[in-house]
C-alpha cells in the first residue's frame, strides 16, 4: 500500500479535470454497529518492521480493522487468506485458530473486521464476469470462514469499474445489508468522476460504506477549487476530500486515510492533530487552512491510518488523537462499557414450555434478539418481555448501552431444549421412584414410591416428590 511513485505535475494535469456533476440520491444502506464517525485501521498480514500485533491487542479505539492482505489465487478474481508465517513467528505462533478467536472476541467488542483486497503489491484481477462470480464466491467464503464482517478494495494496480461493483453487488446479496465495504484509492484515483475508482465508488453508492483516500505519496495534485496543493498540510486533505463530497458521494461515505507515522508512507505524514484540523474544516467550517470548502458535511465520516501496526509503534498517537475527536463530534463512538445479556431461566434441557426472560444490568439498555439461530442485528426485535418456548430453540440477543450505536457490544447464545410434557399428577394412583409428573406448571420427580391421596399433591409432600 505504501512506497508509490510521486506523481509528475504534467501527467496529473494531463490526466485530471475537475468537474462538478449531480448525482441523484441514494438512501444509505444499513449498517450495524457503525459510529457516525469512525477510526479505520489496517493491521499488517507481515513483519515490515511495525510492531507486530495480534488482532486481540488492537485497541478498542479502531472502529474497523482491515486485514492487509488476501492473496490473490490461480482463478482469475479469486482471493484466499493466509496468515503469514513471518508474523505468526514474531507473535510466537499466532495460530489461525487463535486468530479467527480473536477476531470473534474484537466483534463482542463492538469493533468491525474486514478482509482487504489487493495492497501495494495486490494482483487481483476483476474484469469479467466469470472473475467478478469468483471474487465474490471467494470473499464471501472468507467472511464464512473467518468471521470477517465486509471487504476492502485497495487495488493499487487498477479496477474495472463494471466487473468489480457487479462481483461487489453479488457479494452484498450474499451476506445482507450489514456488509461493511471500504475502499482506499491513491489520490490520483479521485480526482473526478470519470477516473475509475471514483466510478466504482459510484457504481456501489447503494452498499458502500467509506472511501479513505490515501492523501500521502501522492506529490502535488489540483484540489476541488482547481489549484495545485501539495501533500503533508491540511489543504491538501480538504481540498481533495472536496472533490468527492461535491461529485457524488455523501459525506459518510468520505474518510481521510494518513500513515500513522513517518514510518509509514514515503511521504505525506502529518501530525494528528492536522488531521482532527482538516475533519473540523470539513464538519463545520472551523479550523480552516486557505481552502475553504463550499459548504460543511456534518456527516463526514471520520479518518483511515495506515497501518495499526505503525500507530502502535508510535504510542498509539493517531489513534489517542484522531478517535477522541471523532468522538467529541457525536453520533456515537465506540466505548469499553460491556453489557451483557442474561437469560431466566438457565439454559438447558426442559421437560415442558418455558417463558424466558432476557435482562441487562445496565439501566436502560437495548435489547435485540432472534430466535431462528440467526444473528441479531440493528433491524432484530427489541425485546420486550417474556419469549414464550414450547420446543427446542436457540435464543440470540446482544444489548446495548445508552448512547452507544446499535453494535454487538456482548452478545450472549442461550439455547433450551423441550424433551416433551409429563403427565399430569393425580390422585390415587402408584407411582415408583424416578418417575416424573407435572403439577401447577411445574415438574416433579418421585423420591419415593407410594399411592397419592388427596392432600399429597407433590408441591405439598417435599418428602415424596423433588421439583425438578
């Protein structure tokens, strides 16, 4: 992703022309557990020097963790992932089971786990048919595979417009409308709505979540208003940022990608604190350079660091920075407040229905639930009482803390099992030890044997029946 050849002035100029075009509206897609402005991170698939991390010591402050990289395979489009080896003998044998574990524990974090596509020495390949079908057969099967929440397109070495939003519809189709898609285009890409990788983002409006430009090794390029900026100040991020918010996307589809240290990139860097300067210029017109952008988009959607490993390397300055910010501009955020759900009564086997109750500790939380082995998400059922089970059922449900965004912070599976229904007790009849009745609802089992009379109804004679 990193270490691209400056630009020539004459090309950029040869290539670009900026214009200002109206795109009709698309509604926004639905997307679970997403902050209204966010922190994406890419986590290194590689030992280049960064820290080496495993996806459990990603701080919380990482809305989206973006796996670098899928490797590309011998079917044209298709994509496979393996865990480099170099890594994992850095982190002392960082299994692939420990890592799809951790990447579970970081979603009942709240936190969102995607598979990036393609990187700096990317060679993936989208541009038939028959690979579009691969590509999204192969993603998708990752996300299965894996627990990956969406995908990444960080095709340095081009796309086709046409092939890679119809394998990235198909794949949408494939895993529903909490499909998170991210893309990171180099900065020539996005200069106008004819360049490719601003037509994709085009083509995908309806299922898209955020494009985080790379706005490093980038040189010089013309900004929205048609001057030249040069990369590594806050012109240069507003300027360019401009270009998309006034050609076609909405503000929260618009991210602003930095390296996170010096460290990572060949040029571009710039302190944090420029990069909360430039989210302010673009939210609400405060905190501005010489540009000046045309109006405010409140719903800007946040920041993009390469690379978590490079940020951790470095303190965690971005991250401490960058994600504080985001946060104090409202609409969520993440936070490390756990609440998890319980279930009454425990989960287990049961001899007749059950009424199961689900609770939180935390006054006021939101409670979701599904009882068809599906996982609950923003568009599930608020719970709102007592769920009556009258056969064998797996219960869902995850709760959420007043102020937070609807996401997966604790989740909790609760599975009850309904053998069948016992007869009823009654009088005058022999029953032998370990036989089971029903009385009142509830079920008892005979610890001794005897002929029942009137009055020795089993909830009146502990000494002849034990509640089960």
């Amino acid at each position: 992703m990193k270490g691209k050849k400056i630009l020539a002035f004459l090309l950029v100029c040869l290539m670009i022309t900026v214009v200002t075009m109206g795109f009709s509206p698309i509604t926004s897609k639905a997307e679970s557990g997403l902050p209204t402005h966010l922190l994406t991170g890419y986590w290194q698939n590689f030992n280049n020097g960064a820290k080496c991390l495993r996806i459990s010591d990603v701080p919380v402050a990482y809305d989206i963790i973006a796996v670098a990289f899928a490797d590309a395979t011998s079917t044209p489009g298709a994509v496979d992932f393996t865990l480099d080896s170099g890594l994992s003998s850095a982190l002392g044998g960082y299994t692939k089971s420990q890592f799809i574990s951790d990447i579970a524990a970081a979603k009942a974090r709240g936190q969102k786990v995607i598979i990036s596509v393609g990187g700096q020495n990317g060679t993936v390949r989208v541009a038939d048919s028959n690979a579009a079908t691969n590509f999204a057969n192969s993603v998708y099967s990752l996300m299965t595979e894996y627990g990956f929440d969406g995908v990444d397109i960080d095709l340095e070495n081009g796309v086709d417009p046409t092939y890679m939003a119809s394998a990235l519809h198909s794949l949408s189709s494939k895993a529903g409308a909490d499909l998170i898609i991210t893309m990171a285009p180099e900065t020539l890409y996005m200069q106008s709505p004819q360049s490719t990788y601003f037509q994709l983002a085009l083509n995908i409006k309806d299922i898209l979540t955020i494009v985080n430009t790379q706005y490093y090794n980038s040189g010089s390029m013309l900004g929205y208003d048609g001057k030249i900026y040069s990369q590594g100040n806050e012109d240069f991020l507003t300027a360019l940022a401009t270009i998309q918010l006034e050609n076609g996307l909405r503000p929260d589809q618009v991210g602003l990608g930095l390296p996170a240290s010096p460290s990572g990139a060949g040029g571009g860097y710039v302190s944090p604190s420029v990069v909360n300067a430039a989210i302010d210029c673009l939210y609400n017109g405060s905190n501005a350079g010489s540009f000046k952008p045309p109006q405010t988009y409140p719903t800007i959607r946040g920041a993009m660091t390469w690379s978590i490993n490079w940020d951790a390397s470095n303190g965690y300055n971005f991250a401490n920075t960058v994600k504080p910010h985001l946060n104090s501009l409202g609409g969520g955020g993440q936070q490390q407040t756990v609440v998890t759900p319980t279930f009454r009564p425990a989960g287990g086997t049961y001899n007749s229905a059950q009424s199961v109750t689900i609770s939180c500790a935390t006054s006021g939380a939101v409670i979701r639930y599904t009882t068809d082995g599906s996982t609950p998400n923003s568009n599930s059922p608020v719970y709102s009482g007592p769920i009556n089970v009258s056969s064998n059922t797996t219960i869902k449900a995850y709760a959420t803390a007043p102020g937070m965004y609807d996401s997966a912070i604790a989740s909790a599976i609760y599975t009850i099992n309904i053998e069948g229904n016992y007869p009823a007790w009654a009088p005058n009849t022999a029953y032998k030890a370990g036989e089971i009745v029903s009385y009142s609802g509830k079920n008892y089992k005979c610890i001794q044997a005897h002929t029942s009379l009137i009055g020795w109804e089993p909830s009146n004679v502990p000494a002849l029946w034990q509640a089960q």
